[in-house]
C-alpha cells in the first residue's frame, strides 16, 4: 500500500508510517482472508499435482522420474505465472479497493492481457531471488565452518572457542538473512505493483482496425 501512496503522490514530501498504516486498515481482513484462501487453494493443487507423479514413478518403478525434465520446462513458467496471478490479486484489491472476487477478476484481466511482460518479470525477479538467496545463505555455511573442523579433529585445542565462534556466528548470520529476505520481499512487492499499475491501463493494440483497413474492397481503393 505505501508503493501505491508513494506512486500517487504530488509532492516530494516522505510518507509517513502512520500514513501507510491508516490505509492499510480497512484492507487487513480482506488480506488475512485472501491469504488463507491461497495458501488452501495452494496446498490443494500441490496434492493434485504430486498425486499423479507419484503413482507414475510408483508404477514404472522410477523411470517416471525421467518425465519431470521436460515437465519442468512447462512447470517452471506455468509456476511463475500462478505466482503473478496471486500477487496480482493482492496489488489489485490494494489499488482499486476491490473485493475479494472483484479482485481476481481484475487480476486475472491483467495477468492474462500482459501474459510477456508480466513473464518477464517474473523471470528477472526469479533471477535476483535466487542469487540473493545464495548471498544470503553463504555466510550461514562458513558460520558452522569453524565447528566442523574443529569436530573433525582439526583445531581440537580450540574446540570450545570454535564452537562458540560458529554459534555466535549462525546467530548473526540468521538475523541478517532474515532482514534480507524481508528486504527482498518487499522489493518484489514494489517491483510487481508498479509493473501492474502501469500496465493495467495499457490500451490495447487496435488490431481490428488495422485488418479492417487492410482488408478495405478493392473498388474503393
């Protein structure tokens, strides 16, 4: 909600927080309801899709699992489509004060008449996601290093002190990674609710009128 206030604004003044929680207020429900609704309708389809793959590589004794390669190449789009819709159903509810059905309508209008761009993004959010995650998760590996060597044999003397170095260090490292993964978050959210305030508007190309003109009878030429 603050990135839609903040795309609004007229003036150069900062949002304050109590600004962005007052607008935020009347939509706290319809959030709640909304996420529980995904999170079963999720939970849902993950079983109907896990149930048939199972059973295929039950059947053929694990050869089924060679049919996920090519499966993959649909499911990794098809997955980063669902995960516009749903984030399209929020940002829209937000935007335009909708309810709950209104808001997947309008969702699914955008999402399916912007289906490239939207794609696109998804594809380059994918990518920054995925090695912020690995920055983030690095320090967290050569946190334990120190333990692990010391465990294996290596620094026996300093065993205590390795260990505790290792402990102190996960810490530190965990409360860091879980301020970049909120970080992350919120920039996606920005990033894909300004990509569908700007593209839900976007007039459609006039392409009745161009194979109306082009398809004008030749005596009237």
């Amino acid at each position: 909600r603050g990135t839609i206030l903040a795309d609004e604004k007229q003036d150069s003044a900062p949002l304050q927080f109590k600004q962005v929680f007052a607008s935020l207020k009347p939509y706290y429900w319809r959030l709640l309801l909304l996420r529980a609704l995904l999170t079963v309708a999720g939970t849902l389809t993950a079983a109907l899709l896990m149930l048939p793959l199972i059973l295929l590589i039950i059947s053929t004794f694990g050869l089924g699992l060679l049919c996920l390669v090519p499966l993959s190449i649909v499911l990794i789009p098809l997955g980063w489509l669902l995960q516009t819709f749903f984030n399209n159903i929020a940002i829209a509810m937000l935007d335009e004060n909708l309810g709950i059905m209104a808001a997947i309508e309008r969702a699914w209008q955008v999402t399916t008449a912007n289906l490239g761009p939207m794609l696109a993004i998804s594809a380059v959010l994918g990518l920054i996601n995925l090695v912020s995650t690995l920055l983030l998760m690095a320090p967290l590996f050569l946190a334990v290093l120190p333990a692990l060597l010391a465990l294996l044999g290596r620094w026996q003397a300093l065993q205590g002190a390795a260990i505790a170095v290792s402990v102190i260090s996960f810490i530190l490292c965990t409360v860091l990674a879980i301020f970049g993964s909120a970080l992350l978050s919120a920039y996606n959210f920005i990033v894909r609710t300004l990509a569908f305030r700007a593209l839900k508007d976007k007039p459609a190309e006039p392409a009745a009128e161009t194979l109306a003109t082009g398809t004008e009878p030749i005596g009237e030429a």
